[in-house]
C-alpha cells in the first residue's frame, strides 16, 4: 500500500504480525473502514481541543493525549467488539469514547464539570465507559484489576469473553504487571496484555529503561506465554492482529501478551516540552501519522476522495467544539459532593 518505511531497525528488530490487508478491506468494506476512520478523527480532534483548553488553564491536572497511537486501540475495538472488559492507564481517552462515553460527557470531565462522564471528579485520567473498568494512573497498578476481570470471566463461565488490559511500555517493570502475567498464566485466564511501545516512559528512552527489547516476543517466554507484535501506526495490522490474538484467547483461555510499536506525538502530558526528542526526529514518526496512512488507503482503493476526507475532519472538529461549548456551560459539582464516594474507617 505504499506505506513509508519504519525508522532505523524497527524493521528487523520487531516481527510485526503478518497480516492481509486486502482481505481487511474486503471484510469491512468502504462503510465499515470509513466508520474506522471516523472514529479516529473523532479521536484526534478530542485531543487538540483538550489540549486547547488545558493551555487556556480551562483544564486541571495532568492531560496525557493519545494523538499518534489511534490505529490501536480503534484497531482493537473494531476487530474485537464492545462486549468485552477493558482497562487501561491514564491515556484514556480514546478507549473511553470508543466504548460509548460520549464526546460532551468527555469534555465535561476534563473541565471537571458535574455533567461529566465521572461528574467532574476524575478529569482527564480517570474516564469510565460501561465495559471500561477505568482509565487508571498508577503505573502498572491497573493490571491486577484486568486479570481480576478475566478471573471473573473464567469463574462465572461466560463464554467468548475476555479481559483487554492496555499499558505503557514504562509499567512493563512494575511488579504487580510480572505478578498478574504470572497468576494469568498459571490459571489460564483469558486476558489480553496490550503494551503501547510509544517508546518514551515519561521522558526515558526504552533503550535506557528496559533490558529487553523487543518487550512482549521476550517477557512472554518467561511465563509461557504467547505472544504477539504489530505496528501501532497501521489500522490494518492492528485490527488483523487484535483479531487472531482474541480467537486464540477465546479457544484456549489462555492469556496473550501483545506489544504495539508506536510513538506519541506529543510529550507524556500536555505540560512536557518533549525536549527529549528532536523536532526533526518527530517530524519523521509524524510522516507514519495513522489516520494520514488510512487515508491513502481509502483513497487508493476508490473509497475517499480528498474532499471527503476533509469534510469528515471537519465533522468531527465541529463535535469537539460544541463539546466544549457544553462544559463551559455546564454547572460545578456542588460542594455537599466533593467527599461522595470516598470512605475510610471510623
């Protein structure tokens, strides 16, 4: 498809998942691949407009945007469906909407407003959908609660299930993630371990940070398990794959570990410089912007025109903009319920 090269030895370092792309095409048609890229866009627009208002102070905390690594999880979701449990790290505003959190609601949440998708009291790292078990922040400390999900799954009995739990490349060395892959493993638990290699822990290099590379075609040998590589900046890849690693979790029960190489576009939040990183070293991962690469597809199969393409984009970033207009309308959380939902012992 004319897709420019990888960087460096990405190539021979990482054995992507060998995939068909013409036979994705033909599954999911021109409507299902222009829904793809609808939701991408959708995606990408939520988070200039968010990073917008956080420059404009509208926006507290930390805001960590997912612009550059889209084709994953929508590669995900499309190829797997909205049945299943998720979780994910503080990165999640993308897994949010895709399962049904509702651009306004979003929005809201980040200006911490009480019409929000936690009524103002998560912002941006915290967001829920009804098979989102939560958009989490401490490293790695999710992944216990996604292999609890798949014990619940296996326990309860509830067929063609399973547990997708999404992670950074910098919580691969946490203890609770070797622990979980362990317990998932000795149990036959059906969960799904998503690395999103976008290369940076906060602003440390894998190569500084990591003893093993590539992470999952590794880590998984020493607990048994198998595992998988696809590259995070292509669609089609990602769907291919999400979708073979699920059937095989479904036949077996057995969980799998999968490492997406990608690379954000933006800095770990919002208020880092990225200074770690070279404008001109940015600029060549950006020529591999996944939305750009769907694009040329649809259009060198007939099915998008450039016109089209910015009709949608422009679709999208007016649902944005009517998303912030409605949080800056919305109401503050009243005081009386700033303690709600927190308890501790007398």
């Amino acid at each position: 498809m004319g897709y420019p090269k990888l960087e460096g030895d990405l190539e021979p370092k990482y054995r992507f998942y060998k995939h068909n792309a013409e036979k994705v095409i033909s599954e999911l048609g021109a409507k299902g691949l222009l829904e793809q890229l609808r939701r991408m866009l959708l995606i990408r627009n939520f988070e200039l407009r968010g990073e917008a208002a956080y420059q404009h102070g509208k926006v507290g905390g930390f805001y960590h945007s997912y612009m550059g690594q889209e084709a994953i999880q929508v590669g995900c979701v499309a190829a797997s469906g909205v049945s299943h449990w998720y979780t994910t790290t503080y990165r999640c505003h993308a897994l949010a909407m895709l399962l049904g959190a509702t651009p306004n609601e979003m929005m809201a949440e980040l200006y911490g407003k009480a019409t929000g998708n936690a009524k103002g009291m998560g912002g941006s790292m915290h967001m829920y959908a009804d098979r989102l078990l939560g958009g989490l922040a401490i490293v790695g400390g999710h992944v216990p609660i996604a292999t609890g999900a798949a014990f619940s799954i296996k326990y309860l009995k509830q067929k063609g299930l399973a547990s997708f739990c999404f992670m950074g490349d910098g919580a691969v060395v946490q203890g609770a993630v070797h622990e979980s892959l362990n317990l998932a493993q000795l149990w036959e638990l059906p969960c799904l371990y998503v690395v999103e290699n976008n290369k940076w822990g906060m602003g440390t290099s894998i190569e500084r940070a990591l003893a093993i590379d590539p992470i999952a075609e590794n880590l998984a040998k020493a607990y048994g398990m198998k595992s998988y590589t696809f590259d995070g900046m292509d669609f089609f890849n990602c769907y291919a794959g999400f979708k073979e690693a699920l059937n095989e979790v479904l036949k077996t029960s057995k969980p799998v570990l999968i490492e997406c190489v990608c690379e954000r576009f933006r800095g770990h939040s919002i208020s880092d410089p990225g200074l770690y990183r070279t404008k001109e070293e940015l600029q060549r991962t950006m020529e591999r912007d996944p939305i750009l690469l769907l694009k040329q597809t649809l259009i060198e199969h007939g099915m998008l025109t450039e016109e089209q393409f910015k009709e949608m984009d422009k679709e999208a970033r007016e649902v944005m903009i009517a998303a912030m207009k409605f949080a800056e309308e919305s109401p503050w959380p009243d005081v009386m319920t700033l303690e709600r939902g927190v308890y501790a012992d007398g």
